[in-house]
C-alpha cells in the first residue's frame, strides 16, 4: 500500500541506554491509512522507538520526522499531530471521563471543548460512562477512556503501545473495530505481542528484535511465508499407497508426510493452495476429512525470532 503520503518517517535512529543499544539504525516509513503493526519480544526496542516518535526520548542519532515535523527541532508541532496511548496510560482516577476529557482538552488548547469531547465519547462508546469516576470503571473501559484522550485533538498520527493488553476477547474486539472504523485518514502504529491482533487490524507488520528490523512486510505475506500455509490435510478411511504416489508424481508437490497410515500432510513447492488438484486425486476414495491450512503468524514469529532474541 503506497497510495498515502509518508506521515512518519523513521531514518536510521540509534538509541543506547549505557552500554545497551536499545534501537540499532531502524527506518521504515508510515504513511496515511496504513495501520502499522510494531512486533517484537520484551526488549525488543519498540516501545523505545515510539518513544522516540512522540517526543519523550531524543534518539542518539539518526531524524524522525511526522508530518513533516522534525522531532528534534519541532517537538511541539510533532506533539500537535500525534495522539499518543501508552502501554500504562496514565489518567486521574478521581476524575469522571468527562472531567479528564475536560482537562485533556484544555492541555490541547481545543477551541471547542464539548463538541470534542462528544465526538471521542461517542467514537469510544463510552456515553454510558461519561459521567463515572475513571477509578470505578472496568479496565476495558479504562483503556477507551486512554484512546478517547488520544483522539481529541483528531490527530494526524496515532501511536498505540499494546492498546489491547489485558482486555478479556469482547473487549479487544470492541477496541480493534474502533481502530479499523478511525484509520481511514490516519497513520497508525500499533505495537502489539498478540498475533492474531496483527491478523485482523493491521494492513502491514514489522517485526523488531534487539533494536533491529528482521522483517518488514504485510501480515498476508507472512502468513504466506509460514510453513504450513496452504498444507492440506487429508484422512482417509483407509491406507492407500497407491494414492500417495500419485500425490507425490504431481509436478507442484513437494512431499506428503504420512503421519499415519490414515492421516497425511501434503505440501506444495509453491506454497500455492492445490485443494482442486487434489480433490480430482481422490475419486472413487474414501475421505473422512480434508482441509487447507493458513500459515500462522505466530509459528513464523518464532521461526524469524529464534536465536535473535534468546
């Protein structure tokens, strides 16, 4: 997806804590209407790096600019066109949600507070709370009240550190469609541990582990690249060498893995999904089962990760 202006753009950034080069020379680009899928283990440097991007840590080396806004030289325009959720999004519990919305509003200079808070309020789904104290309020609610403070000024960019960690699935699935409905017109990047997140919201995904960028893709192209994407599954009534030889001459297989005699694995050479081909295999057998798989993001997490970040 190149059709967005650049609204993030990440150049060679280092950051070292003492001896520890929590970020080592990333770049990569956002551009308008992508969600972009930060991953990586504890440690990785994600959270450093979108540090870096909202203006609470200087990087050592290396620009960030965001919406054209150098961060080091122009914080405060980059703070006016980033909406900012951090991991332990900090709010003032004694306050009602409109009373902390109130108080965000007045730290954004919103000319018209109340209209702004209505649209976040309304955005979020939180109406029926507007008017509780936010210490009384479920932590799924309390992390809309986190993304409604990051909407209010209707910012340019979005950045969300684990915007649903913790949240029970009802909660992440509420707080994953608001994420899809607002990134229309929005650069959002979105740092998650949950796979399945990356699946269903993102429309690109980086994968980061100590500091480095292992891969740089969109979820369907690492999915496609997992192992087992597009093995197909099959079980039979009853053995049938016969049959497996047959598999085995097609010229797109690679190999069957007969893990009984019943029950077998056929994968591809091309990765490509040949269910067809093989259904014409199998008349006048009988099948008890047959499916294609999908390749998991989270078996080619560990794949690409494994030994980096041991």
């Amino acid at each position: 997806m190149m059709e967005g202006e650049v609204l993030v753009d990440v150049r060679n950034i280092k950051k070292y804590f003492g001896p520890i080069k929590a970020v080592d020379d990333i770049s990569f680009q956002v551009r308008r209407g992508e969600i972009f899928g930060f991953m990586g283990p504890n440690g990785a440097g994600k959270s450093t790096a979108m540090k870096i991007i909202t203006c609470f840590l200087e990087q050592d080396s290396g620009a960030v600019r965001v919406a054209g806004h150098d961060t080091l030289t122009e914080s405060l325009a980059v703070r006016q066109k980033i909406g900012y959720l951090p991991e332990s999004a900090p709010a003032y519990g004694e306050m009602t949600v409109t009373g902390f919305l109130e108080f965000v509003a007045d730290a954004r200079a919103i000319a018209d507070k109340a209209a702004a808070i209505d649209r976040v309020v309304d955005m979020t789904g939180l109406e029926n709370v507007r008017y509780q104290t936010v210490e009384t309020l479920s932590k799924g609610f309390k992390r809309r009240v986190g993304l409604a403070q990051a909407l209010i000024h209707d910012p340019e960019v979005l950045i969300l550190d684990e915007p649903t960690d913790g949240l029970d699935p009802n909660q992440k699935a509420l707080v994953q469609d608001l994420i899809n409905r607002i990134a229309r017109n929005k650069a959002i990047i979105l740092s998650t541990h949950i796979l399945d997140e990356v699946e269903r919201v993102c429309n690109r995904a980086l994968i980061i582990s100590k500091g480095q960028i292992l891969v740089d893709s969109t979820p369907q192209e690492l999915i496609a690249r997992a192992d087992n994407h597009n093995v197909i599954k099959l079980e039979l009534a009853e053995g049938d060498k016969a049959l497996a030889k047959r598999i085995e001459d097609q010229n797109w297989c690679e190999r069957v893995i007969r893990q009984t005699e019943t029950q077998w694995e056929i994968v591809a050479k091309d990765r490509e999904n040949h269910l067809g081909e093989v259904m014409d295999l199998l008349e006048g057998v009988a099948v008890t089962s047959i499916a294609v798989q999908e390749g998991r993001l989270e078996e080619l997490f560990r794949e690409i990760t494994e030994g980096v970040c041991a």
